[in-house]
C-alpha cells in the first residue's frame, strides 16, 4: 500500500498561488484544480486562466 509523508500530505492542501494551507477552498472550473478562494478570485482579475495548466477559468 502506498503511504503519503505528512509533506506530501500539507502539499496537497496547499494554494499555489500563495503557498499557505488552503482556508476556503475554491475548485477551478473546468479542471478542478484548487485554490484558497481569495487567492484564485485575485489571480482570475488579472489573468483568467488557471495558474497550473492554463486553462481559461469559466
């Protein structure tokens, strides 16, 4: 069985955008990647595209 270090584990809950635990999370849409909302919400106001795989954010 695979087993995730408590890294691995703090990582995915991370925003990459600010790289902080994740407060309230919003899911990007259409890739369902996730973000803390505020982050996201300041990221879409310049540049409506997800930070990880560029994907225009509806």
């Amino acid at each position: 069985p695979s087993r995730t270090s408590k890294a691995e584990e703090a990582e995915d809950t991370a925003c990459v955008i600010c790289q902080e635990t994740i407060s309230e999370k919003a899911v990007a849409s259409p890739c369902g990647h996730e973000y803390d909302y505020i982050c996201i919400l300041t990221w879409v106001e310049v540049k409506p595209l997800c930070p990880l795989c560029k994907v225009a954010i509806e």
